[in-house]
C-alpha cells in the first residue's frame, strides 16, 4: 500500500477549521446556559429574600388560619386529632389570622379562645365533651406558648415570683424574689423561717421550685451566699445565678391558686360492687378545710386533721355552683409551717359538667 505524503488528510490545521464551527456553537450553548443559571439564581435569591422580608412575614401574620396551618402546629406539637379539630373550629368560627403566628403569645392565644368561647356559647355549639376538649386544648397551646419561653438562667426569673425552698425532709417554705441583678437575685424570707433552724445554710447547694406566669414549673438548685435584714425590718437572703434548672412534668389541667373554704367526707371505696351498688359511699360526718388551688384534675387542702395519704376523700365545693361531692384520692401530705396538713388529691371520679365548672372558675370565664 503506497502512503501519499502532503495531501492535507489528518492535518491538525485542517482539523481545526472543520471543528471550528461546532466549538463555537459549544460556547454560545455555554455562555446560554450559564446566563439562563445566572436569571434562576437572582430569582431564587430575590424569592427567598422576599420570604425573610418584613413584608411577607406582615402578610403571612394577617392573612386567615387554613386548616393546613392547624396541622402543620399540631404535628410540630403533637396534639392528638380531637385538639386539632377543636383548634380549627377556634379558628373558623373567629375568623382568626394566621394561628402559626399567635401561638408565640399567651395574650393572643387566650384573647383567640375567649372570644371563641362567647361565640360558640351563643350559638349553642357547646356539649359537655365540646366543651372540656375546649378548656384541654387551650391548656395544651398555653404549655406550647411557655416552652417557647423556656427559662434557662435564674437570671430570668421574674421579680415578685413565688419560690419554695425544699428542705432536707420535703418541706417546702416560700420566699418572694424581690430583686433580680446581672450578678445575684435576693429573696424575702419570712420572719418564722429566718429565725428558725430549718433555715437553709450559707454556701450550700439549696433546692428550690417556682412556677413561671404561663404556668411551667422548674427545680434549681443554687447557693445562698448572705442573708440581710433590711431598714424595713424584713428579712433577705442574697443567691447566686444558676442555669441548674430543671423544667417539670406539666400537669394535664391549668391550676388556679386562692384561698376558700370547703368541706369533704371519708369515703370508703368498694372494689366489686354488686349490680345497682355505687363504687363509692360517703360518711355523714363532713370536716371543713382550706382549699388553696383546683384543676379539673385535682385540689390541695389544708387542714388540721392529721389524714394519711392514699386514703379516698369526698370534696365538696360551696359556692361554686358544684353540687356533686366529687371523689379524690390523697396522693400526697405535706407538713407546713404552719403546723397544718396539706392535702394534695386527685379526682378519681368526677362528671364533665363538674370538670368544666372548675375549668370556667380557673380561667375566669362565665358559664
């Protein structure tokens, strides 16, 4: 076979210039391509620009709750469906804006409620159950509210809160945070306390338990650095900030605290009643006692009668509009200072219609 030298076939020049047009078509393609990433990505900034805006955010807070923003909170917040459905009819009947938004205040969340509650009263769309997954639910999206509020240094424990001071043998004794500074927060402690030996000793790791405005309750435990007696002759101890705190397990009802009489029976409790016998009898013979809070759950009461716990116990609240005598089990006594006994009961049996009085009393509402 005879090779022809020169004749132009496989030169490099030669191939360039075949080439020369497809390359350049490449890099229009390019250059194309590159422009049209470069218009997607002033779009996709500008879109999410606009999303972190004032703008939208304002937009987005004033607009209507859709049924998608309920779900969307309550699988973030595991709220069962029956609270998921009660919100959404909070939300429809009120017209309410964007629910995602109000959450973050208790104001908002209880202003949204009681105005459904005046709504759905009126209407009559109100059932014993209606009306207690009603108070439930609130209760759940103000524990909601407070963990978006979690305090996390004694720094922002707020001045005139209650703190309980745990002694060695679980009593509690109550001091009032009357000053809360960047390096110390002092306390006013009662004048039986101060003088007494079961006040808690300098420098030494001190167990405490308050309860925040939205209704969390923590344990810290901190150290007590002095004790002052002020010019207005109260007494005061001086406490270092701790970030040891530990938010407990909430209770299933919102409680209220204050200070009224009431009455209450033994109750012997029968374990196999026979057909047409009641699981519960009361005695004739009532004491009176001090009620100093109640949920729909339970009820502290002091008294001087020295009841041991786990004893059944018949409530009755005068003056409430609760007729029922309702059933509770002592889960717990504590001695107080006083000398007195507190009660702390559970209601074991109790009707809807009564749960929802006590939830009408604890949130202020008209029945």
């Amino acid at each position: 076979m005879l090779f022809l030298l020169g004749s132009g076939s496989g030169s490099p020049i030669e191939a360039r210039q075949t080439h020369a047009p497809d390359i350049v078509i490449i890099l229009i393609l390019l250059a194309a391509f590159a422009a049209v990433l470069g218009v997607v990505f002033i779009i996709f900034m500008r879109i999410k620009n606009y999303y972190k805006s004032e703008e939208y955010i304002e937009k987005e807070r004033n607009r209507k709750t859709k049924y998608k923003d309920v779900q969307k909170l309550g699988k973030e917040n595991n709220l069962s469906q029956i609270e998921i459905d009660t919100l959404w009819d909070v939300c429809r009947i009120t017209d309410s804006n964007n629910i995602l938004y109000s959450i973050k205040s208790n104001n908002e969340v209880n202003e949204l409620f009681r105005n459904a509650y005046e709504i759905m009263k009126q209407q009559n769309l109100f059932n014993d159950e209606k009306l207690n997954n009603f108070f439930t639910t609130l209760f759940k999206l103000e524990m909601i509210v407070a963990q978006y509020k979690k305090v996390l240094s004694t720094r922002q424990i707020a001045e005139q809160t209650l703190i309980f001071y745990i002694s060695n043998e679980g009593e509690q004794y109550p001091f009032t945070v009357t000053q809360n500074q960047k390096d110390f927060f002092t306390a006013e402690i009662p004048e039986f306390i101060y003088k007494s030996p079961r006040r808690p000793e300098l420098l030494t790791r001190s167990r405490f338990t308050f309860r925040t405005s939205d209704g969390l309750s923590y344990n810290l435990v901190t150290r007590i650095i002095r004790y002052n007696e002020g010019n207005d002759g109260k007494f005061y101890m001086v406490l270092s900030h701790s970030e040891q705190l530990e938010c407990q397990a909430q209770r299933h009802y919102k409680r209220d605290f204050f200070e009224k009489e009431c009455h209450f029976k033994s109750v012997k409790h029968i374990d196999k009643p026979q057909k047409g016998e009641s699981e519960y009898t009361f005695s004739e013979k009532s004491y009176q006692g001090k009620l100093t809070n109640i949920s729909a759950g339970g009820c502290c009461i002091q008294t001087d009668l020295p009841i041991k716990e786990k004893q059944y116990i018949g409530v009755i609240l005068p003056d409430t509009g609760i007729d029922e005598t309702i059933v509770g089990m002592i889960r717990r006594t504590r001695r107080l200072p006083t000398g007195k006994l507190a009660l702390h009961i559970q209601f074991v049996q109790i009707s809807l219609a009564t749960k929802n009085r006590i939830h009408t009393l604890v949130y202020k509402y008209e029945l």
